[in-house]
C-alpha cells in the first residue's frame, strides 16, 4: 500500500486563511453598502414625508380623514342599513359605515374600471397631466342611474351634474357637515332632519 504525503507549506496555509478572511469580509462590506443604498434609495423616496414619519407634522390628509369618519358615522345615524353611498374617498368612509359603497373613480367598480382615463389635464395635480385611479368616472352612471341614497359630489374632472342632484338630492347641514341626501328615499331614516336640526342649534 502506497500513502502520497501531500506538502503544504506554511505560506500556502497563511494565503489560504487570508483568502477566507478577506472573503469575509468583503460580504460584509457588500452587505452594509446593499443596506447603506436601500436606506438611502428609502429616505430619498421619501424625504417630503420625513416630518410625518418622524411625527413633527400631521400626516397628509389629517383632517380630509376625520372628516370622512364625522361624515361616515353620521351617515349610519341617518341612512338604513341597505342605503348606498356614492364617493370620491372610497377608503375612510365606507371603511367606518357598513352601507353598499359606489366608488365614482371606479376602484370598486367594473363598468367605471373599464372606461378610458381622462388625459385631458381636468383631472391632475402634483405636475401629472392626469392622475391614475382618480382618471376614470362617468357621474352620469354612477348618480343619475345607480342612484345611490348619499352623494359626496356633483361634479368631477369635466363632468358636472349639480342641475340633476340638485333636483334628486336635498343638501343638509348637519352640524357642519354638508350631506346630500336622496328626497324621498326610504333609506334616509324619517327623522333625519330632524337630527341633523338639533346637531345645527
């Protein structure tokens, strides 16, 4: 039986150790400056938001939210559970008010999804020509023939059909809340004015 002796010099054992070493470290080098850029990448990307992140300014569309919610949980006080509610902010307040949402920007509705956006420029803000999922509505649809029990606005980017809810809808004050309101609808509770009186005085 014949044994091979196999030679390692110490020099090659030391190149060995620091080619394992250098290794090492240079993954931990790529990993801090990978964790270094998506750091910076993330505050770049958000450095108008820094204050709110930070809670040294209220958070964008503070007081549109609470809004909202005053006008979602007045609406439960007025409307029946099987009123529907038509709206531009499709988040806060069908989030707080259990009532069948019809989202006029078409987020939560196909016919409104489907429809071409408006590029025309009547829908734009923050330097966009017109601005994704705020680009698509047909007031006429989503008003005039789904009829829903609350309106939050009669007119939209080139649409406007003020003259139509004007004549369906009666506008209530309800202790600083403006509501249009479905006249006659069975689903706005009968002492709705009632309320919204005593909410005024």
């Amino acid at each position: 039986m014949r044994v091979e002796v196999i030679r390692v010099s110490s020099c090659e054992i030391w190149a060995s150790g620091a080619i394992a070493r250098l290794s090492v470290r240079f993954r931990a080098r790529r990993t801090a400056v990978a964790i270094a850029c998506t750091i910076a990448t993330v505050l770049s990307a958000n450095v108008r938001f820094l204050p709110e992140i930070g809670l040294v300014r209220r958070p964008y569309l503070t007081a549109k939210n609470a809004e909202n919610i005053n006008t979602a949980l007045t609406l439960d006080r007025l409307t029946e559970p099987d009123a529907s509610i038509g709206v531009v902010f499709a988040g806060t307040i069908p989030y707080y008010l259990d009532r069948r949402a019809i989202d006029f920007l078409g987020k939560s509705d196909r016919y409104i999804a489907r429809l071409p956006p408006d590029v025309s420029g009547r829908v734009s803000w923050n330097g966009m020509i017109s601005v994704p999922g705020h680009n698509k509505y047909d007031l006429h649809y989503s008003i005039e023939h789904l009829e829903p029990t609350y309106v939050e606005v009669d007119r939209w980017g080139g649409q406007d059909v003020s003259a139509s809810v004007a004549a369906a809808y009666a506008l209530v004050d309800c202790g600083g809340l403006k509501l249009r309101l479905r006249r006659d609808s069975p689903a706005v509770r009968p002492d709705a004015q009632r309320f919204c009186a005593d909410r005024v005085n």
